[in-house]
C-alpha cells in the first residue's frame, strides 16, 4: 500500500470513528428516555470536554495542575452572567454560542494565571497551580458581584436570542445542544494533537531537556497549551452554567479540580479517548453510587489507589495494552487467567464493600442496629457475626485474586513470548 493510500484510508478511519461518536451522541436518548438519564448523559458530556481540556496539561504537555476548576468555574460564571445580561436586554447574543463566552473566560484567565504558572515545571508547577486554585475559591466570598457569595449567581437559559428557534427549556433540548459542543471540542482538541504544537507539547512532556537543546522554547510551548486548555475547559463550565443555570464557589475549587484528575487519571492520560471513558464513568458512578452510599467519595479514592498502583495507564491504558494481543490472534490465551480472576475479584469487593458500609452504619447511622440491605440481604452493622464474614469474604477474595494474578502473569509471558517470535503476526 502507498503512502498516499495509507493516508487516505487513516483518514477515512478518523472520520469514521468521529461520525459514529456522533451518532451515538444522537442515538442515545432514544435508548435511555427518563429525564434522569437525559440529565446524566448531559453531564457526561460536559465532564467529556472537561476531562480532554484537562488531558491537553496532563497528558499531551506532562503539566500536573491542581487548579484546572478555576478555568471551568469562571467560564462558568462569565457564561451566566452573558445570559442574564441578554435577558436584561443589556445586549443580544444566541444562546447556542453562550459556550464561547465561558471560553474566552478560561482563555483570559489561562493567559494570565499561565503566564505565572509555566515559567515552572514539575511539582513547582504543581504547587503553583494549587496556590492560584485556592486564592480563586477564597475571593468568591470577596468579589459578591461577580461570584454572588455563598449563594453563588443563577440566570434562565431559556432566551428569545437563539440561532435555531429552540427555547432549550426542555432537557432533552439542552443535551443536544451539550452533545454538539462535545463533538466540536473533542474534534477540535484531537486535530490540536497533530499540530506542530502538539508534537512539541509531547516532546516537552517526554524530554524538556532535550526539546530545549534543539531549539524549541518549552515556557511557550507550555504556555500556550495552558491557554488553549483554559479555553476549552471554559467552553465545559460555560455548558455547566447553561445546563444547572446556577454557578456556586466549588465550582472554582479545588474538589472539582481533584474530580477531573480522577477522571482523567482513571480513563487514561496517555490515550487521547482516555478521559471520555474517564468521565463517562466516574459520572455514572457518581450519580449512581451518590444515591446509594453515603460512602461513595471512598469508594472513588479506592479506585484511584488501585488504578494509580495496579494500571497506571488507566482503563485506555489496558484496552491498549491488549490490542496487539488481539491483532495477532492471542488474546483467547488470555482469558483463561481473567476468569479465574473474576469470581475472587467479585468476592473481595462484596466484602469490602459490607465492611465500608458497615462502617458507615455504625459510625453515621441514627440507629446502628437497625439493618442494612445489601445484596439482597439483611445485615446487622452492630453484629460480630456480620462482621466476621464480610471480613472472611473480603480476605478470601484477596488471596484468590493474587493467586489468579499468578496466571494472568504466566498467560503474559506466552502471549509476549509467541508475539516475538520470528514470523510472528502483530
């Protein structure tokens, strides 16, 4: 196959993929249709772009910031108060490009912040970012006109300025609004990527050493891909403030900074679809496990630990680690070892989770005694019994899952040692 051929067919391919994230983005309300749902896969997408905006410091630029909220928060904020403005009669602007108000918010801010913040890197840089996080969250008690103090500020985002006659009172109206601009920012954060800024961006992330010896300018380099971050993160808290129509301090704070990490971090920051599996999970298990544990925020610093020890790669990280595997027809070699993991693996998070909700029962509950259901049972938090297996369970669970993982290494070693064998497909 010729060059040209070949960059026709890659061509084809990324299109392809982009027009079937399209698609699913339009499908989906038609499979999931309660307002519940509507409503959740329209916070998906809003984390989707936050995540990526996030991706473009950790993983394309190697920049760890503990203040990426401050960008979405005040693109947020610019956002609501653009939409009060044209409901004030103050000024016209449609409320479908209300989002590039939020941008030019994050852009403006990451100009400035990012003009301090990039003359370091590494954890100077981090430290940096977490200082600027924390003076921001502070003086939304100071600055009331802007930030609204403890109340924050709220708007209506139904107008009479739109480009398509839409009221985008209803939800189902604004999550198709929200799903445009996740198609939009995520295409045009991925086209970033094949830019010369983004091959330099890697190139700073990799070796800054070396990428200044010959020549490029690592502060600028990292700078501007502050900036544009900013902008796009801007672009997500100015869908936020359209989506809740209300904008608070935390928003600006350093708990919304450390749930993009976790999302970008558990998704995968080393793959550009990494944080859209990120944030599509942990937006789902947030909703989900919100309303079923009061324990839920543990739950998600567990999963972090883990994937922080056991898949640094995060979950894009191991879907990739299998594609050669795949490719060369030895991925069924594998499978042998995760079944055997599985059932153990099951075991050790029933138990940990009886033990974590146990906890909470007997340390928050009003009445301890009273039971709690899991899994179809009834159990008693104050009972020694209980205790006893949830423990056993837990325990037997780990000693099953480390002795699967001792198959899942050898099944490695023959999958490794067949795909480097002369002649061998991959």
């Amino acid at each position: 196959m010729s060059h040209s051929q070949s960059s026709r067919t890659a061509l084809l391919w990324h299109i392809g993929v982009w027009a079937l994230f399209a698609l699913v983005i339009v499908v989906l309300p038609y499979i999931f249709t309660s307002s519940s749902s509507i409503s959740m896969m329209s916070q998906m997408g809003v984390f989707i772009i936050f995540a990526l905006s996030y991706n473009m410091l950790l993983g394309q630029a190697g920049m760890l910031s503990f203040g990426h909220a401050v960008y979405f928060g005040l693109g947020g904020f610019f956002t609501l108060h653009a939409i009060r403005a044209v409901n004030d009669e103050v000024w016209q602007f449609p409320l479908e490009l209300m989002p590039l108000i939020g941008g030019a918010g994050g852009l403006a801010f990451g100009i400035l912040f990012g003009s301090i913040s990039t003359r370091r890197a590494g954890v100077t840089f981090a430290m940096i970012t977490l200082g600027i996080g924390s003076m921001v969250e502070s003086s939304a008690n100071m600055f009331t006109d802007f930030f609204g103090g403890e109340s924050g500020i709220s708007g209506n985002r139904v107008t009479d300025v739109t480009l398509f006659g839409f009221s985008y009172g209803p939800s189902i109206q604004v999550y198709y609004l929200i799903g445009a601009w996740t198609v939009i920012a995520a295409v045009a954060m991925y086209l970033l990527t094949k830019t010369p800024l983004g091959r330099i961006s890697n190139a700073v992330r990799d070796n800054p050493e070396r990428a200044q010896f010959v020549g490029y300018n690592t502060t600028i380099a990292r700078f501007i891909q502050f900036s544009l971050s900013g902008f796009f993160a801007g672009i997500a808290g100015g869908l936020f403030a359209i989506m809740f129509e209300i904008m608070t301090a935390p928003n600006v704070g350093l708990v919304q900074s450390g749930a993009v990490l976790l999302m970008t971090f558990i998704g995968g920051v080393g793959l550009f679809f990494g944080p859209i599996i990120g944030a599509v999970l942990v937006t789902y298990m947030h909703t989900a496990l919100s309303g079923f544990s009061e324990g839920w925020i543990l739950y998600f610093g567990l999963m972090f630990v883990f994937m922080v020890m056991y898949a640094p790669g995060g979950i894009a990280g191991v879907i990739y680690a299998h594609a050669a595997p795949w490719r060369a027809g030895l991925f069924r070699r594998l499978l042998p070892g995760y079944l055997l993991a599985l059932i153990p693996a099951l075991l050790a998070i029933a138990g940990l989770v009886a033990v974590v909700e146990m906890g909470y029962q007997l340390s928050l509950a009003y009445d301890p005694s009273s039971p709690i259901e899991l899994f179809y049972m009834q159990i008693n938090a104050t009972s020694v019994v209980s205790w006893l297996v949830a423990l056993l369970v837990l325990a037997a669970g780990i000693g099953g899952v480390l002795g699967a993982a001792r198959v899942v290494r050898a099944r490695w070693a023959e999958v490794n040692r067949s795909m480097q064998a002369p002649g061998a497909k991959t």
